[in-house]
C-alpha cells in the first residue's frame, strides 16, 4: 500500500467514526449496533494484517476509529505546520 493510499484509508476511518461517534450522541447507536460491530471488526482486522508491513498505518487506523475527531484534529495540525509552496 503506498503511503497516499494509507492516507486516504485513514481519513475513510475517520469519516465513519466520526458517524459512529454521532450516532451515540444522537443516541441511534443501539440500532446500529451490529452494523458497527462488524466495521470495527473488519477495520482491526484490516490493521492485525498490516501490522506486518505497515505498522503506522496500522497504528492510525485504530486511532482513527477509536478517537476520530482527535485524530482528524492532530492531521490538521500536522498540515497547517507543513511548509506551503508558493502558488
């Protein structure tokens, strides 16, 4: 996987925690139980078989889903601290 691919897996991650992050704010989550169940099973285990290779991706995909909004916050950190090139 290249590093823009890891990336854009990343921020897919954090799309959808952030759903399931609002879904228990909206108290919804019971109905969708199952459903998140399974994303959350087959995001661990999409990271257990990248640990091998890719193991900081591996690393952001479980912070991304644990905490998303954290994690989207220290990538946007992480971009406004990166040097602009000049347009």
């Amino acid at each position: 996987m290249t590093p823009e691919q890891a990336t854009r897996l990343v921020e897919l991650v954090e799309k959808v925690g952030l759903l399931k992050r609002e879904l228990e704010h909206n108290q919804d989550r019971e109905r969708y139980e199952a459903r998140l169940a399974r994303i959350e099973q087959k995001l661990f285990a999409l990271a257990d078989a990248m640990i091998e290779t890719n193991p900081d991706s591996a690393a952001a995909i479980r912070k991304a889903w644990a905490t998303p909004a954290r994690s989207l916050a220290f990538r946007n950190a992480a971009h406004q601290k990166a040097p602009r090139s000049p347009d």
